[in-house]
C-alpha cells in the first residue's frame, strides 16, 4: 500500500509514526506548504519525496491513497480532488465545514466507489471501543453522554504549539467528534439539537465558547461543554452515564465513575487510537469494503453540524 500524506503539523506526524509501525505500507509523499518543513519531515521518516503541491502527488502513479492532515478549509475540496484522481482518501476530520460540501464528497465518493474515510479517531480509541462491545453485547445502556473539550488557545496554534496557518472551530471540528461518537454509540441519529455560544474573538473570528445538547428518538441526551479559554486541564473527557455504570473516557483510556483502571490493552491490537484508525483504512482498501468512520457513516454528524450551525448564526 503506497501513501502519500499531506500536512506535517501535529496530527500528521501522528499519522506517520502509526503507518510506520503498519506492515505493507510505504509513504510515497509528504506534502506541506512549506518546502523547508515537507524535506525536513520526509528525511525524519525516510520519505523519498517531499513537496508543496498536492496535485503533482495525486497526479502521480506512485501512490494508490493519500491521508489529508491539512487545514479543515480545504479538507472537502482535496478529498474531492483525491477521488477525482482515482486515489482512495482519509481526510482528518473534519470531512468539512459545512453541510453542502460534506454532501458533495459523499456524492462523488459514491460516484468513483473508492474509499473515503473520516479520521473520528473516537469510534478507533480502544477506550470507546470497549464501551461500545459492551452496547453491542446488550451489557450496557447510555442514558447520557457528558463530555468537556478543553483547551486554551487565543491564537492560532496546534496541538503542539507551534503557529497555525489557519483558525480552528469548535462546531465544525471538535464538536464533530462528540456528535458522531453520540450517533455511533447510540445507533440513533439524533431528533433534536441545539447550542449556544459565548462572544466571538475579536481577531480570531471565531466562538471561544459553546454549549450543545442533544437528544435522540429514544430519549437519550447528550451534553457538550467546548471551550478554547480553559486553562487546564486539556483535552476532551467523556463520561458515560449507563443503566449499568458509569464510564469516563480520556482518548485511549478509561476508568470507572470512581476513577477504577479499566484494561483495555486487549481490545484491539494497538492501544494507540491513531494507529487502529489508519489499520482500519488499509484494510478496507485491501478487503475492497466500506470502512468503519465512512463519509456515508459519518454524514448523519454533518447534518447535525449543519443544523447548529444555522441556529448558532442566528445567534451573533
């Protein structure tokens, strides 16, 4: 499986320690908008090319799939160019930042039949993971789902730090997870939602704070507190309230509503989220089915996206 991977920042670099550790695999590409950054990162990992034009990449036939790490603005339009260019596609979530165009992959995915994957790591964590064996096995029942995503960021900087070239959202990419994860947990769309959000940064343009809830048919609820202004702890913490206990989720791990170790180290073959997310990729490109975290999986999440995101305008 040859692979080009586009974006070098901190999610992308997770990638590339994961397909390294991933037999069969070989990276073909990195791509980055910085030439100086794509060289340095391919020499890190022994790419034997980098560069700054993702068309030149899908052009080429060195490469059969390519993991998008790039700005959410672009994430829609390069999927597209990806399947138009006959390459099977992970982008990282988001799919996009608004419901026309996460319609507009999941249509010319229909159209090619190759595989788009979004990257909702959540459904991959082997935290979520035995949460979800357990609903299946008919051991567990959510009633509710609490989750706080934190974190403190008053520019324009990445999970490790360093600056960004573009703005994040939480509507469009970190409460994307938790309203997926809500759907796929519940196996319910969602019958209602709605939000509210606190003032938008003055040059980042952006909501620094948000509120969602959510309901299904079966009158199951779902809270979500987000905010960019929290100085600590950071990250995103799940707590499932079930008819049977009560869990709380931090990514790869898990404990009980009294802080138990719950092991999770035999669910799946990595404890590693990122590494069961691209394992999963591979071997639906291999097996020639449709992944788990699909475009046409996920899509119920952007039109619940779509939906607040109509209600929080009215808002400003």
């Amino acid at each position: 499986m040859r692979i080009a991977l586009a974006g070098t920042g901190a999610f992308g670099l997770k990638h590339l320690d994961a397909l390294a550790v991933i037999d069969g695999v070989t990276v073909t590409s990195v791509v980055s908008h910085r030439l100086e950054q794509a060289e340095e990162v391919a020499r890190k990992y022994g790419v034997p090319r980098a560069s700054t034009d993702l068309d030149d990449v899908l052009a080429s036939d060195d490469t059969d799939a390519v993991i998008l790490c790039t700005p959410t603005q672009l994430h829609a339009r390069q999927a597209i160019a990806a399947m138009r260019a006959g390459k099977h596609v992970q982008v990282e979530i988001p799919l996009a930042d608004s419901w026309p165009d996460a319609q507009q992959v999941a249509a010319v995915q229909r159209e090619t039949g190759l595989t788009c994957m979004v990257g909702h790591t959540r459904r991959f964590n082997p935290s979520h993971q035995w949460i979800h064996r357990r609903i299946a096995a008919g051991e567990l029942s959510i009633q509710q789902m609490d989750v706080q995503t934190y974190f403190f960021r008053r520019t324009n900087m990445n999970a490790l730090g360093q600056p960004r070239s573009w703005t994040d959202n939480l509507l469009w990419h970190h409460a994307a997870h938790t309203v997926d994860l809500f759907g796929y947990q519940t196996a319910e769309d969602v019958q209602v939602a709605h939000a509210v959000q606190g003032p938008h940064h003055p040059e980042l343009g952006i909501a620094m704070d948000m509120s969602i809830q959510l309901r299904t048919p079966a009158g199951r609820i779902c809270t979500l507190s987000l905010s960019f202004n929290n100085d600590g702890p950071l990250g995103s913490f799940f707590r499932y309230i079930c008819d049977n206990g009560t869990y709380i989720a931090r990514y790869d791990d898990l404990v009980t509503g009294r802080e138990e170790p719950v092991d999770v180290s035999a669910v799946d073959v990595s404890v590693n989220g990122i590494e069961l997310q691209d394992r999963e990729f591979i071997s639906a490109i291999r097996q020639g089915r449709e992944p788990n975290s699909s475009v046409r999986d996920v899509l119920p999440c952007y039109r619940v996206l779509g939906e607040l995101d109509t209600e929080l305008a009215g808002q400003r």
